[in-house]
C-alpha cells in the first residue's frame, strides 16, 4: 500500500469510529453494553472508535 492510500485508509477507519461512537451513543449504549450485544469486548469497541483496529 503506498503511503496516500494508506492515509487514506486510516482517515476511512477513523470516520467509522466516529460514525460508531455516535450511533452507540444515540441508542444510550456503553460501550460494554455494545459490545456483549455483538460479541466483542469493550476494549475492542474503543479500538475501533478510535480508529486503531479495523473490523473484521
């Protein structure tokens, strides 16, 4: 991946952290409570609102 793309990959995770943290939010959600809804650990729900761990 050359260093453009990978930014740009990067800014299109961390949009999708923010597009989740505002959903989870909406629906008054902790990010513990998502994550047992959806089989992830709570650490993980973090991560991917910060943008450092892409989904599977």
């Amino acid at each position: 991946m050359t260093g453009g793309s990978a930014r740009a990959a990067g800014a299109s995770w961390a949009e999708f952290g923010r597009r989740l943290r505002s959903l989870r939010r909406a629906a008054g959600l902790t990010q513990l409570q998502l994550g047992l809804r959806v089989g992830y650990h709570h650490s993980a729900v973090s991560k991917l609102e910060a943008g450092l761990r892409e989904p599977p």
